[in-house]
C-alpha cells in the first residue's frame, strides 16, 4: 500500500472518529448537520418561478454584485449563476421578491437569511435571488452557493448550546 493510499485511509479514519465522537456530545446536531457534513456536496437551488424561462444571459452587473456581496459576507462558495425571464414584473425588494415568485411550500423549506437580502438557506445550501424589472418584466439572477461543512457545523453547534444549559 503507498503513502497515498495510508494517508486517505487514515485521515477518513480520522474524520469518521471526529463525527462520531460529535454525535456523542453534541446529540441535537447529529441528526442533520453532521449527517449534512458526510454526503457529498451537491448543487440545490430554489426551483424557478412558474412561468421563467432559463436563458444563457450572463446577468446584470448589479444582479451580480449582490451575489457577491452575500457570498463574501456568508463566507459562501459560488456553485451555479443561473438567469429566467419572465413577464411578470417582480419587486427588486428580497421578501416581496420570494413571495410573489415562489410557492409556500418553497418558502417553508428555504428560510431567509438576515443580512443584506435575497438569500435564502437550505442546509448548508444557499441561494441568492435577485431581479431588475423592466417594461418587458422581469429578469431574476439565482446562485446556488454553498456553505463550508465546518462553518455548517460551527453554525448549528451554536443553536443547539442549549442543550448543555
């Protein structure tokens, strides 16, 4: 067997030995975020409004900037940058944006995040959906981002403190 192949083996002995022991001692978080941590990263999105239609636009500079800006501030990694359009015309504005292009039941598994806007958070998945209406209706930039497993962990450890309390 090589070095390399020593090495793997030890650091995913070494990983599972560290979720396991997580488990242990911190119970409320073993069912979804060290189960998150262990599956393979994936792309999720919000799925697209009823009636937008996916185009290959590159999106607006400023559709862009605040993808960026909630990538940089969430410590997020850009996965996906898909564009629609639709004819609807939809506020620019992240509550009223949400709720008039997305389905209730959409809304209750994507939560708001708080800081700036138009970022919503699945796990350790986020999207971030911005649009720019025109006469024409609107054009709704979403990226798919994602969130590092040891800030994901980080995160829910300190929501499930109260355990301990």
């Amino acid at each position: 067997m090589g070095k390399k192949a020593k090495w793997a083996i030890s650091a995913t002995a070494a990983a599972t030995l560290a979720v396991a022991t997580a488990g242990v001692l911190w119970p409320n978080a073993s069912r979804h975020a060290i189960g998150e941590c262990l599956r393979n990263t994936t792309v999720e999105m919000i799925p697209l409004p009823e009636g937008c239609i996916q185009t290959k636009e590159i999106p607006p500079e400023n559709l862009m900037r605040i993808i960026e800006q909630q990538e940089v501030f969430y410590h997020l990694e850009l996965q996906k940058v898909v564009v629609c359009k639709t004819a609807n015309r939809l506020s620019s504005d992240g509550l009223d944006l949400i709720k008039g292009a997305f389905s209730e039941e959409t809304r209750k598994r994507w939560l708001p995040l708080y800081v700036g806007c138009c970022s919503y958070q699945f796990r350790r998945h986020v999207t971030v959906v911005a649009a720019q209406a025109d006469e024409n209706g609107s054009l709704i930039a979403e990226a798919a981002l994602v969130q590092s497993r040891w800030d994901y962990l980080r995160a829910n450890w300190a929501k499930d403190r109260s355990y301990w309390y």
